[in-house]
C-alpha cells in the first residue's frame, strides 16, 4: 500500500506522538508498504527523529502552551497547498493516516483537500488534564471536537480507554470502525547495545520527558534531594532527558540545593535515548496528569529498568498490569519519595520478579504486533 502518516510536531523536538508516528512508519516500511510522513520543517534539524522512510516537510510551525504543556501550530498557505495536490496526484496514496488531528490547523486543511477515494484513518492520542480549569474546558472542547471529526474518519483508533472517555465514547459501546489499540515499541531495542561502564554501587535514576510542571519535575528533583539527603549508604545519580521550558529553574534548582551527580540530556536520538535507559535502575515518572497511555514506561519495561511515578489516568493503563503498587496518586510525594527508597533497598530476587513483569508487559506492545492490526485496518 501507499500510505501517508501525518504528524502535526515537530520531529526535531521529543514527544510521544512523534514517537509513535515514526516506529510506526518504520514498521510499515518493513512490511513492503511505501511510506511518507508529512510534518512541519523541524526548528533543529540536526536533531530530527530518524525515520527509514521520506520524510515530507510541508509548512512551518510555532510553538505555543497549551494546558501545560506545549503544541505545534501549523497553517498551509497556498502555495504549500498546490504543491500537497500535485504529491497526492504523483504517490497516489490508498491510506492517510492522521494523528491527533484537532492539533491546529494543518491536517484539518489536508482533510478537506482529500477526494473521496482515499482510506482516512485517525489515531488519537491526547487527554484533557483532570485538574484546575483545564478539566472542564479541555474536557468539553474534545467531546465537541470528537463530534465534529470522528464521523469523518473511515477508522479510528484511540490508545486507550482513557483516551477513549475523554472523547466521550464508551469504551464497552464503540462503533464498529472503532478501536483501542495501544502503542507501540520497540521491544527488541536493547539487543546488541553497547552500553558504557557505570560504577556497580551506584544507583542509577531517570527521568525521560518534556521539562514542564506537568511531568512533575520539581517532585522528582525533591525525591532526589531527600533521597541524597538521608543516609542510605548508596550512591546514587539522576539523569533527565528532554528539554522544556522549566530547564533552567530545574539547573537552578539543582545548583541551589548542592545536588550531586545530576546530568541533563537533551537531543538525544532514539539509541542515545536506549543507552541512557539500559544503564539506569530505575524510571520515576510522575506526570501529574494529561497521560493518555504510558509509552515511556513501556520502553523502560523493555530494557529491564524498574519503573514507579504517578498513578494518573494513562499510565495506570499500564500500571494496573505492572502493579498499582507502583503508582501512588498524583501529588502524593512523600508516597513516591518512599517508594524510591524500597526500590534502593530492593533485594535481588524482588528487583528480578519487577524486571521480568515489565519485559513480559512490554513484549505485548512490540510494534511487529501493533503494525500488524493496524495495517489490517488499513485493509478494511
């Protein structure tokens, strides 16, 4: 088949859903399919997420906040425009497959150009935050935006069954065109990855994700400072990877409290990424809200890295399977401080039941799996 994926980010900056677009594509790729991705030109294009297929950039973007965390707004204009239909007329596509296409505004104009004939498929895969203003406003705007552009897709798919809700479905009554398919890794990341030496007594800690309030960056750099703060006999390090707006108040942070061994990683590519995770001991997660699934904790599970964070609605997708044990409320710090300490204090035995739970889940969400029922959809 010829099929577009539309990713509405920027592929230059991390998130899930750029994440997603891509591995899915590469999978596709893979299962002879002709693939191309249309997405905004990348502000650093040295750190463009690598993707075994072309890579269309078709407008600019800017980026904006938006409900904690931050969006790619994108216009065509006309001339952008008139070069998309001449693409169309030359790839002559079967499927397009959009993602989180209420992003605004560049998939809802390519909607519109789209004749008839071509399969449109759309993956949705954000939440509304659960808290404050957001939870009523955000809530009601993807209920009606849901109404308005789910009847226009051919299929749809949605990551999970809190993303499922938030759009007002049942996740007990969909339409037939309708499914919960979550997403995807690459479970086979960490084989033959070479790994640099760490020191064996040191208890190693990461954190992957935008830097921004709503990942709980400042509750995690406070269960660090408590954590080296208490005498526990272990030498511990944190690694954060990812970029965002609170970058600089987290250094400052760090700086004024006297932590120690605290790295900061940004632009990192994907095997970057799995190297720093397969040498860490543990993930803390604690997302406050705004989860819709949990791709992080998947790809952690995947390497043999421990995982605790937050029980918000997304990653209890996962951690409901993992043990919810492991996913205090959100907000709950001092919870997530003295889970932090059970997992340095672990014995061997328990860290080998945890691993093998998590390679078990992980091994369930392997893209060869998910890029299977998805292209099944395509064929429909």
């Amino acid at each position: 088949m010829n099929i577009i994926q539309v990713c509405p980010y920027d592929l230059s900056i991390p998130g899930g859903v750029q994440t997603h677009v891509t591995q899915l594509s590469n999978e596709l790729v893979r299962k002879n399919n002709k693939v191309v991705i249309l997405a905004p030109r990348p502000a650093n294009p040295n750190s463009e997420r690598e993707a075994d297929c072309e890579v269309k950039h078709i407008t600019s973007s800017t980026r904006i906040p938006w409900w904690g965390t931050s969006i790619d707004v994108s216009v065509l204009k006309p001339n952008e425009k008139s070069q998309l239909r001449q693409f169309f007329d030359e790839f002559e596509p079967d499927v397009i497959h959009f993602h989180t296409i209420w992003n605004p505004v560049m998939q809802t104009q390519l909607l519109w150009m789209l004749p008839d004939s071509i399969k449109k498929v759309g993956t949705f895969h954000d939440t509304p935050p659960d808290r404050g203003l957001g939870k009523h406003i955000g809530a009601n705007l993807m209920k009606v935006g849901a109404k308005y552009y789910l009847p226009k897709m051919d299929e749809i798919i949605s990551v999970s069954e809190t993303q499922t809700k938030a759009m007002g479905a049942d996740p007990e009554n969909l339409p037939q065109n309708f499914r919960i398919l979550p997403n995807g890794i690459d479970a086979e990341a960490g084989q033959n990855m070479e790994k640099k030496s760490t020191p064996d007594d040191e208890f190693r800690i990461i954190f992957i994700g935008r830097f921004e309030n709503r990942k709980g960056v400042f509750e995690l750099l406070e269960i660090y400072r408590r954590l080296q703060s208490e005498s526990l006999n272990q030498k511990i390090s944190l690694t954060l990877v990812g970029s965002g707006p609170q970058l600089s108040e987290m250094k400052n942070f760090v700086n004024e409290h006297g932590l120690k061994r605290v790295s900061f990683h940004n632009g990192v590519n994907d095997n970057e990424k799995n190297r720093l995770l397969s040498e860490s001991d543990l993930m803390i997660a604690p997302a406050l809200y705004g989860e819709s699934f949990g791709i992080v904790l998947l790809e952690a599970m995947a390497l043999g890295v421990r995982v605790i964070g937050y029980g918000n609605e997304g990653y209890l997708n996962i951690g409901r399977k993992y043990g919810e044990e492991n996913f205090p409320t959100p907000g709950d710090t001092e919870a997530l401080f003295e889970l932090a300490k059970q997992h340095l204090k672990m014995s061997a035995e328990e860290q080998s039941i945890l691993i093998k739970k998590g390679l078990e889940i992980a091994s369930k969400h392997d893209w060869k799996l998910i890029a299977q029922q998805i292209e099944h959809i395509y064929s429909q």
